[in-house]
C-alpha cells in the first residue's frame, strides 16, 4: 500500500462511535413492505461490476467527513500532543505511522515532489499541503484556514 493511502486509511478507515447502541427488534414490530419487482421492460441499475458502470474499479468514497474533528479526537486520545494541523510528522504519527525522513521522502516520490529532497522543512511543507488536498478530494472536510 502507498504512504498516501495508508494516510487516508488511517483517517477515513477509522468507524464513526455511534451515538446509541441500536436495540434488538421486537417480535411485534412491523415487517418493511417488500421491495417492488422491476418490470421486465426497465433496465437494472448499473452494476460497478460490469463494463460501462460509473465507478467502474474504485471503491465508495467517503463523503462530508469533518476529518479535523476526528484529528481533533484522535489527537485528545494520544499520549502525547501532535501539531498535525501544520506537521506531515505529526500527522503521520496521529494516524499510527513511522515518520521517518526515509518514509517521507517516499511520499515525496509518490506524489510527484520535485523540489530538493534535502530541504526537508520545504519538502514537509509541500507534503503537507498535499496531503491535505489529497483529504478532501477524498471527502474529508478541513477548516478553510488549512492550508490548501
């Protein structure tokens, strides 16, 4: 898996807490009405399956995710308190990864830095903003004093 997407992982592969355990139906409970059967003229919705369909080779995207929230949230739970708001380092340990400048200047390469791998504060900064862009092509709602 790319550093990229082991970055979106860690934020959009996280479940949301529900806000109540659901209870058990009931015996007595209403049964849903059964789905209408399709005419046999009207066409079946695509399937992504099959050539020709939307979406044709990817999976769902997340949407209207408030990524910072969840930063925020996973940031309480740390042991100790990142600056992921401005840090790739930071980012990348909150979402349980080696921030190594080795590992870093593979996601360099993966998104297309073509800077000096040696500037690492440029190189950090780039990536940065890149992944952040990469979040919300992705879904994720971040504050709009974020960096684009």
């Amino acid at each position: 898996m790319s550093i990229l997407g082991k970055i979106l992982g860690g934020i959009f592969g996280r479940k949301k807490p529900e806000a109540a355990p659901r209870p058990a139906p009931s015996a007595t409970a209403p049964q849903p009405a059964p789905a209408p059967t399709p005419s046999p003229s009207a066409s079946p919705p695509p399937n992504p399956g099959q050539p020709g369909a939307a979406g044709l080779g990817t999976s769902p995207q997340p949407q209207d995710v408030d990524v910072a929230a969840m930063l925020d949230a996973m940031n309480d739970e740390a042991g100790q308190r990142l600056n992921w708001r401005t840090s790739i380092v930071d980012l990348m340990k909150l979402v349980g990864m080696e921030s190594s400048l080795a590992e870093r200047r593979e996601l360099a390469d993966e998104l297309g830095y073509d800077g000096d791998k040696g500037d690492t504060a440029a190189m950090n900064m780039w990536l940065h903003r890149q992944v952040l862009t990469r979040i919300r092509e992705n879904g994720g709602q971040l504050p709009a004093d974020l960096a684009d």
